[in-house]
C-alpha cells in the first residue's frame, strides 16, 4: 500500500531509513537481540538515524524496576551499546499494575543511571504516577514522561517529567493498535512538534501499526513537518 514511497531495492530497514529518521526497536522487549544484529542494523542507516530501544520485559514488567535487575539492564545496555550513536532513548513502559513507590523508584533510577547516563523516556500506565512527587523524580533523574494516546488521564496526553527530551507514542484510538490518527490530530501534532524541537529533540512514534496505520501517519507527518 505505502510501496511507492520508498526505494525498490535493499532490505525493510534501509527502504525505510530512506524515507523516515528513526525507529523504535520493539522487538528486544520480548527477547534479547545479539550484538551483530544491532551492528548490522546500525550499518544499514544513515548517519543521522536513530534507534529508540525498549528495555527489556525482565526489567520492566518481571523485574518491576527493582535493582535486582541490574545484570538484565547491564546485558541490554551492552548489546544495544551496539548501535554506537545511533543508539537514542531507552524506553522504559512500566505495566499497569505497577504503582509509583517513592522510595524502590528513587533506588531503581540511581542505579539506573549509574550504569547509563544518556537519554530515557518513561511510560507509566498507573494513575500513581502522575501526580508531583512521581513528576519530582523523575526530573530529578532526568528522565521524561512520555506523552501517550490513549491517556490514561489527561495528564498522560501531555510530554512532562524531565523537560530535555520529547518524547510521543501514539497507539492509536479510539481502537488502541489500530485507529489511525484523523488529519485534524495531525495538524495539531505538528505544530506542537514544530513549537518545542525548536529547543529540544523530539520524538514522535506511531504504535497504531495492526492496520498498517501508523505508516501512513508517520508519512504525513514528516510530510508535513518537512
């Protein structure tokens, strides 16, 4: 459907890099990647693209951002270091039946960021962390909030957390995976993009992929912001 957009030859990933300026690897939350694949995918890129990387599910939804995940977090900063500069945020989305613990998240973010010091993003589903002290935190970390659709509550439609880094993940509504975003939405996207990359980089990251929506959304989009 979206073929003549894109070049006719080389694989998925260079067809699309072609056209598009990052990606986020979604896969390596469900299973580890060796550090050959994420060199080879680094190679196939131009030098300007970036690859957002989502922590793996031992450390997020098993391990429920506990220390004790350190060797997990050491083995996946280790193997996604492999896309040298390439590499952009770490995606940590926490499961819903996780709730904001002042005390194991300020334990979980120090160790996290005595082992990484680059940009992340967080993407809580529970109520409890939009209120101040989860927000305190995690500008205390500086780590940002990203904003996502569907909200959960108002206030997750919105980028927050730590101001240096923007980062939306739209999954699609009202059918979360599968709605695709009107032109209305877009617009509206847009400009705020253009507003704040300004002075901070920005990500915009469309989930709505069950449908193949989220290619034509991205598309737009860059179209629209040139």
């Amino acid at each position: 459907m979206h073929a003549q957009h894109f070049a006719a030859e080389g694989s998925h990933l260079i067809r699309y890099a072609g056209k598009l300026n990052c990606a986020e690897i979604n896969s390596c939350f469900y299973r580890e990647h060796k550090i050959e694949t994420y060199r080879k995918w680094a190679a196939a890129v131009p030098e300007d693209f970036r690859f957002a990387v989502k922590a793996t599910r031992t450390i997020t939804h098993e391990g429920k951002l506990r220390t004790q995940g350190e060797e997990a977090l050491k083995r996946f900063l280790n193997q996604t270091g492999a896309l040298g500069k390439k590499r952009g945020p770490i995606l940590l989305q926490i499961p819903p039946s996780l709730a904001f613990n002042h005390v194991s998240g300020q334990s979980f973010f120090t160790m996290f960021r005595e082992l990484y010091d680059g940009p992340a993003v967080l993407e809580p589903r529970h109520v409890s962390w939009f209120g101040e002290e989860a927000e305190s935190l995690l500008r205390k970390f500086h780590i940002a909030r990203v904003a996502a659709d569907p909200a959960l509550v108002p206030a997750a439609a919105r980028p927050s957390g730590w101001p240096g880094l923007i980062y939306f993940r739209l999954h699609g509504s009202p059918r979360r995976y599968y709605s695709a975003y009107s032109e209305d939405y877009l617009s509206r996207l847009e400009a705020e993009l253009r507003q704040v990359s300004a002075s901070v980089p920005a990500w915009c990251i469309f989930d709505n992929t069950a449908s193949g929506a989220a290619l034509s959304n991205a598309l737009d989009l860059i179209s629209r912001c040139g």
